[in-house]
C-alpha cells in the first residue's frame, strides 16, 4: 500500500512538472494536474496540503533527481575537488538537457513563490558551491578572483545550456568535451 502512493505522488509530481512547463506556477492547476492523472480532484490532496505544498514537492523532487546524480557524479571522481567541480559542472548540463522540462522549476520566477521557493531551489546547487568554497580555500587566489571563477563556470554552464537550446551548438560528446576542457582550464588562468 505505502508503494501503491508512493508511485501516486510521484505520477502527480511528474504531472506537476509537466503543468508547471505548460502553465506557469500562476496559471498551476492541481485540477488539471487530477484530471491529467486519472484521479478525483480530491486525490492530490491526500499528498500535497495545497498548492504550495505541491509545488515546494516538485521543487525537492527535482533538487532530489539532481542530488542523485551528482552523488553518483562524485563518488567516479576520486578526491580531487577540481575533478569534481569539472565533472559535475558537465553532468548538470547533462542532466538539464537530458531533462529539459526541470529546467522550468530551477527557473521559476514568480514573485508570490520567489520568498517562500527561493531555499530550497537554492538547494539544488548547494553541494556544487560547497565543492567551489573547498577548493577556493585551498587555492592562492583572492576573494574578488574567487567570485570571478565562480561567475565564469555558472555562465559557462547556462550559456552552453543556452547555446544547445538554440542550436548554436550541437549537443554532443565533442562538444562536452570542449565544455569540460574550458571549465578546468578556467582553474589554471590568474
């Protein structure tokens, strides 16, 4: 039984991303969320408190899908904290173009759930920015110089997102490879 909502809420969740793609959090719509899944109207509720509770459950279960990945991620990369901050800079790209409907819930914009989302969002990268202070505390470099690589490899990643999206690049392993060579070079420049 507790398997059986298990699936539900997750079937709902998946439902609920795909709402969220197609409507926005505004126009979010737990009805259609009911209605897409084969449920009553009532069913979502036995998961999710309201619609918050619901998105606040999309929100974690994306972070928890990227989490997943990233300890995988780490785990192949040894001790090396550069290794690791390359490796799990080129599989977030990964990750985001393999599942391109997440990107919308680590993009949401709304002002009503910008307060209430902005944490646990901010979660999904948490780790990465704690590989980035780890290595910047073993590194010469300062604080200014530190901001500045972490601004490059964050636009290096959502600029090569960007360019995939518009075809400007061709999403393939050479193309990775470039991507994985830019960020690491990136920790060898002053």
């Amino acid at each position: 039984m507790a398997e059986r909502i298990k699936n539900m809420r997750e079937v709902l969740i998946l439902a609920g991303i795909d709402e969220i793609n197609a409507h926005g959090v505004t126009g979010f719509s737990i009805r259609r969320v009911a209605e897409s899944c084969k449920v009553s109207c009532a069913a979502p509720y036995k998961h999710f408190k309201d619609k918050r509770d619901f998105i606040a459950a999309i929100i974690e279960y994306v972070n928890e899908q990227w989490r997943v990945r990233q300890q995988e991620v780490l785990a192949a990369c040894g001790d090396s904290l550069r290794q690791q901050i390359v490796e799990v800079s080129v599989n977030y790209v990964r990750f985001l173009m393999e599942k391109p409907y997440y990107r919308s819930i680590l993009m949401l914009k709304d002002a009503e759930f910008d307060n209430i989302y902005h944490k646990v969002r901010g979660q999904m990268s948490s780790r990465s920015q704690q590989l980035e202070r780890d290595l910047f505390s073993d590194c010469p470099w300062d604080r200014k110089t530190q901001k500045r690589k972490l601004h490059l490899v964050r636009a290096m990643i959502f600029g090569t997102i960007f360019m995939f999206d518009t075809e400007e690049l061709e999403y393939n392993e050479e193309v990775l490879e470039n991507f994985r060579y830019s960020i690491d070079r990136e920790f060898d420049l002053p």
